[in-house]
C-alpha cells in the first residue's frame, strides 16, 4: 500500500511536471533511434533470440485452466507450449512436443484429462511431464530409459492468478524480474482478478510500432480528443523507469474534467470495485509497461493488459485481456473490444484501440521507406527510448550491430528507486518559499 508520504510525492510530481518549461535538469538528450530496429530482419532476429526467449512472458489466467488436469496450448512466442495444471495443483509448462517422434502431444487449444497422450503412438505423460507409458516397450532396447524421456519443461510462474513463462531456465525468478512491481501490484489484487475477455487482432506494423503507441501520452490530444484526452493531462504525465525495463506513466485528469465524466468514460458503475485499490490508482491514469510487450492500466476497476507478440519482422498479434473481479450475472468486463457481428469471433477492436492502431500499417510502410531515417523522441517519449535502451541490453549490447543500436544515455541515476526530479522540485518548492518570504 503506498503510503501518504508517497502519494504526497506523486502528486506534486505530477504537478512539477506540468509546470517545468524544460525536460528536468540533467535529463540526457535522447539521440535519435535507427530506423532499422524496426524494419531490418537482422534485428528482428536477434530480438527473437534474446528478449523472447529470455524474459518472463505474459501466458494466461488460471481461469483458463482452473482444475487439476486442465491444460491449454499456448504458440504465441513461437514454440508450440502446453500450460498444465498438474494432478498435483502445481501449474507447470512444457514444449507441446512428444519425446518419441515430435507429435503435438496436445491437440486442442483446451483440455482436461489425468494424463497426456500423444495421438501419433500413445506415448503417455503425467501431468507433471514424466513418461509413463510406451506401447509395445519391449520394441525398444531393454535400456532404453523413460525417466530421461519426460515432456521438455519450460520455466512457469504465477503472479497471483496470472501465469508467466520463460524460455530462459537460467532466468531470474517472476518475482525478481518485476522487482518494486510485486509490491506496487498488491492492491491491484492479482490474486483475485478473474479473466472477463481475451481476443487477439492481427496488425501490420512491427510490435514495437503497435506498442509504442501506447508507451507516451504526448498523442493522447491528438488521437484521442474524445476517448482518453478526457482522462489524461498529458502536461501533468509523470513516468518513472524501474529495473530490467518496465516502466509506469502516471496522469491525472486534466483540470477542467469533471468527476462524473471520468467515472462514466473509464470506470462504468456496474462493475465490481477493487477496494483496496488507494487514491491514485482510484483518481488517476496509471499505465504499466512490463518488458517486453505488455502495456496495462490499472484502476480500481481493471486489470487489463494489451499485449504484442510478434508474428513476424511487420506483423504483430496484439491480445485485448480484461481481467476484472467477479461479474456474478452482471454484464462480463471487457474493456478493450465491442460486439461486432462480422468480425472473425465476432468482438472489434474499440474506439480507443481502434485510434490508437489507425496508423500502424501506414507508419510501417513509411519506416520501409526512403524518407524514414531515424526517430527523435522528446522527454515525454522516454519511455520509449529506455525501452529501447532495456531491449539492447537483453540482446546483449555487443551482439547489435553499431548501426542498429541506441546509446544507454538513460543511466540507472533515472531509474528507480532514484529520481533527480524529486530533489528539482524540492529545491523549486524551497525558492518559492523564499521568494515569498
Ligand atoms: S510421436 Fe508421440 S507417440 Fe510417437
Ligand atoms: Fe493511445
């Protein structure tokens, strides 16, 4: 729980920020990033080899597979995964991929059984991926060893209801890997959410193109004058950079809006409230960035994380969740996407997403163009390039070509638990005092 001291700092934070007429002192100048990053095959590579394989990734809910023996099938970064919910309650994740010949051993996305069994020749698993059954065994040599013939695990860890997973077995633990986040995440009620909605569009722009646009507030008066402008003083955005990449923007509503208007655009009466949400998560616009690729705001009504998986260099599978506590029979949250009858499953992007995703496909073509060069950000884009900067590192900064990479001109002094600004604005706020004096 935050406490007063730390919601007193936010908000003059956040004010400090609306009222400075340069980016903070000593805020680095952010060079200009390489256009390629988001249009060569090079990159894109190494980007799949290194942050996709060796970070936590967003997998699903435990409403998915809420009993002992249901499973799901999970290909979103690539590799063809099962997610298990064992005999024993442990959730665990495998490679979808029989030790004999290299069947799905899972065929459907959905599931339940106390055992898995490879269609191709039966070869059966327990849940826990040990193998327990060869038919016809005395085919094969009197050595031949089951024990060393169990599913291929791949690394599996929940943060309350929500299931991550990481190619990487020498990675980090979740925990470790969302470092201050586990804290600050505790009143969002991970454990409690249920899953309302999860669709997935597909997009013509490279992940990073879909994603940024939801990484800085500086377009939201722009794209979103009735949408999110409502909700959002871009002028009084404070974001904050944590460890291993992830990051948080922190808005309130802009001054002239009216209580009533931002309680009827962002948070619909029906639903359930978190309660123990606290004052800024209740009054303000928070979004979440959780290196690699998932965005979320976090209110006192949702969480609801936007999430972008590459399918290749110029496509991107963007998935709309909506986690929410219990429904009972009211109407099921679903924050990002609307009934439409001709779409494939029948839900559309909405106005909001729609706005936010209008100009992926043009913006690639123009990055594949001889007229895209480079992209200068600004102080409120920062987030941007310290993404940047956070998906280098992962690579490796060796491993990226010199013409590809960005400079780590945003050093840790900028990442929390420091921040320059807080001393800044006690200095201003003490010459005030003085001036006034
Ligand atoms: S490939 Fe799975 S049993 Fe043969
Ligand atoms: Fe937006």
């Amino acid at each position: 729980m935050m406490t007063e001291e730390e919601i007193a700092r936010l908000r003059a934070l956040m004010e400090w920020e609306g009222e400075r007429s340069a980016p903070p002192e000593g805020f680095p100048r952010l060079p200009d990033m390489p256009a390629a990053r988001y249009t060569s095959p090079e990159y894109f590579a190494l980007e799949q080899e290194h942050i996709f394989r060796k970070s936590w990734l967003f997998a699903g809910h435990i409403d998915e597979i809420p009993e002992r023996g249901c499973y799901m099938r999970w290909n979103n970064a690539g590799d063809p995964i099962v997610i298990v919910h064992g005999m024993d309650g442990e959730v665990r994740a495998f490679y979808n991929t029989c030790r004999h010949r290299g069947a799905p051993v899972v065929t459907e996305d959905r599931g339940k059984s106390a055992r898995l069994m490879c269609g191709y020749h039966n070869w059966t698993y327990k849940t826990d991926g040990t193998l327990v059954g060869v038919p016809e065994r005395q085919d094969f040599p009197p050595d031949f060893d089951m024990s060393c013939r169990g599913l291929i695990p791949v690394r599996c860890e929940m943060l309350g209801n929500v299931i991550f997973v990481n190619f990487d077995d020498g990675a980090m633990p979740l925990t470790d890997w969302l470092g201050p986040l586990v804290e600050e995440w505790e009143e969002f009620a991970f454990d409690k959410v249920r899953l309302a909605a999860r669709y997935s569009f597909d997009l013509n722009c490279n992940w990073k193109v879909a994603m940024e646009a939801n990484m800085e507030v500086y377009h939201v008066p722009f794209i979103h004058p009735e949408t999110v402008a409502p909700l959002v003083d871009p002028k009084r955005n404070l974001n904050t950079m944590y460890p291993n990449g992830h990051a948080r923007m922190l808005a309130p509503p802009p001054r002239t809006t009216d209580r009533e208007h931002v309680r009827a655009v962002d948070s619909p009466p029906e639903w359930q409230p978190i309660e123990s949400v606290g004052e800024i998560g209740r009054t303000c616009t928070q979004s979440y960035t959780l290196f690699p690729n998932w965005v979320s705001p976090l209110s006192n009504y949702f969480v609801p994380p936007l999430v972008f998986w590459p399918t290749s260099l110029t496509t991107t599978r963007l998935e709309l969740v909506t986690m929410a506590l219990d429904w009972g029979d009211g109407p099921t949250p679903d924050l990002w996407t609307v009934p439409d009858e001709n779409a494939p499953n029948g839900r559309q992007m909405s106005p909001i997403i729609l706005e936010d995703t209008q100009f992926g496909e043009a913006i690639q073509q123009s990055m594949q163009s001889a007229a895209f060069r480079s992209v200068p950000l600004s102080y409120q884009e920062a987030r941007i390039y310290s993404f940047h900067q956070s998906c280098d590192r992962m690579i490796g900064i060796e491993n990226v070509p010199e013409q590809f990479r960005v400079a780590q001109v945003i050093g840790d002094e900028w990442v929390w638990p420091h921040d320059p600004r807080v001393r800044q604005m006690e200095a201003a706020a003490q010459q005030g005092r003085e001036a006034a004096e």
